[in-house]
C-alpha cells in the first residue's frame, strides 16, 4: 500500500510532542525564551527539555551565534525571540 498523503497522517497529541529549548546561562533572551516555552508547554501538556552549549560542543558550533534556539520535534523552530502565538500554533495545528 503506498505512503499515506500527509494530510491523512495522524496528528501526534501534545505529550507526544518535544520542544526542545537550546541556549546557555546568564543569557537574558534564555530567560526570556524559557518562560515562554515554559508557559506554552505547560499550558497543553508538552514536554519540554533545556540544554546548555556551554556543555555541548556540537550543540555550540551548531547554535552559538542563534541562542537561544527552539527545537519542535528535533526541527528548529526559531531562534533569538521565541513568540508564544507561533510556538502555540506550530504545536496545536
């Protein structure tokens, strides 16, 4: 049978889901980012995890001129300024 049409592909529920949040310490955008995700996860259930690029060398060549990052399911999902409406929308649509 062929591969189902993306539009026919189930959507995976919120606790399925993981953003994944990427900067480093006494970084005010990280502050300000984690409450953000914080927030946004909290509110519909999905779980989210921290990590530092201070404690990551592929983690800082990758992401150090970014921070912070947002992942969504390993996928970048923006970086600098997090907005609660688009991180919100990428995780309920």
């Amino acid at each position: 049978m062929a591969d189902m049409s993306p539009l026919l592909r189930r959507r995976p529920a919120p606790h399925e889901r993981l953003v994944t949040l990427i900067g480093k310490p006494d970084c005010h955008l990280c502050d300000d980012a984690r409450l953000v995700v914080d927030k946004v996860c909290g509110e519909l259930g999905v779980p989210w995890e921290e990590k530092d690029i201070t404690r990551d060398q592929g983690l800082y060549d990758e992401y150090w001129e970014q921070i912070p990052v947002v992942l969504v399911d390993g996928r970048q999902h923006t970086f600098w300024r997090v907005d609660e409406r688009r991180l919100r929308k990428e995780l309920t649509e």
